[in-house]
C-alpha cells in the first residue's frame, strides 16, 4: 500500500533535526540547505511548518519534465528523479506547488524527498510525531479526527468562557 509523509505542523517544536538528518542521509553533511525536508518558521504565529514533497498523484513536476527525468516509483509510489536522465533545467522547481523541489547548486542537481527508500528518517528522529509516515487513504481521516478534536476544544473553551461571565 502506497505510503506519504503527514505532517502535524502543531506538533512541530522548531528544532529542525528532520532537516539535519535528512542532509545526512542523502549527502554525508549536516547541511540544511541540502535536506529534502524544510521547516519554514512562521515569525508572527510562532509557527513551524515541516514542508516536504506531497507525491502528487499528477504530479506537475514529473509532467513538466522535457526529458521524462522525472517518474513514480512502481513499489513505493513515490516520485523519483533519474539523475542519469536529469538535464538540470529546474522546470521542475518552478512548477512545484509546495516548494518541494530544490536544486544543489554544488552538485548541479534537482533533489526532492524520495522518502528514503521507504523508511523515511525525519519520521524517525522526530521525537513530537510531527511527521509520520502513513498509509496514503489514511492521511483524510487522520486530519478530519484532528480537526473533530480542535473544533471540541474550541467549544469547550467557549463554553468556559461563557460560564465564567
């Protein structure tokens, strides 16, 4: 069954050691340039939002790709770039919705969370569960419980509230 990062960016503390260990694995550096995954902080919020590739079912990178560099993995469903093919034109980066798609500038290359393979290690060093690696059909359920449990929260501050006054 096809798998996806979910990301909780509620439960995301800032410490970017998704970032650290994602360079690590890919690259041999602990260089956050260089992670698939960036956590983009919120200044007026007080906000941290791990973003990361979404595997787009039509995924608009792989569509714009002139040279087919671009595909989905058949076991895992994950996106994936062919290096061998890949003729650095960063079409890619500037059709990506999300940001997701980076290029190296060291290494002349695209780059993009390719989910390690299918143990994918921002999942497991992040010690909040801000991201987790579920079953894709799961991911809208996931969000609508979320969702049910703020919005009761919610109400039961209000009614708090409204006691108290």
């Amino acid at each position: 069954m096809e798998k996806v990062l979910m990301i909780n960016y509620q439960k995301c503390t800032g410490c970017r050691l998704c970032e650290l260990v994602c360079s690590v694995m890919h690259d041999g550096v602990s260089n956050p340039a260089r992670s698939r995954i960036k956590v983009m902080k919120w200044e007026s919020e007080g906000l941290y939002v791990p973003m990361s590739c979404q595997q787009c079912e039509d995924a608009p990178c792989m569509n714009v790709c002139p040279v087919k560099a671009l595909s989905r993995d058949e076991d895992l469903g994950f996106v994936t770039v062919d290096y061998d093919v890949c003729i650095g034109c960063r079409s890619c980066v500037a059709v990506c919705p999300f940001g997701a798609m980076n290029y190296n500038v060291i290494d002349k290359k695209v780059f993009k969370c390719d989910l390690c393979g299918g143990d994918p290690q921002c999942v497991r060093f992040c010690e909040v569960k801000a991201v987790e690696y579920v079953d894709a059909d799961r991911v809208s359920n996931y969000k609508k419980k979320d969702a049910a449990e703020r919005l009761s929260a919610a109400q039961k501050e209000g009614a708090a509230l409204q006691a108290a006054i």
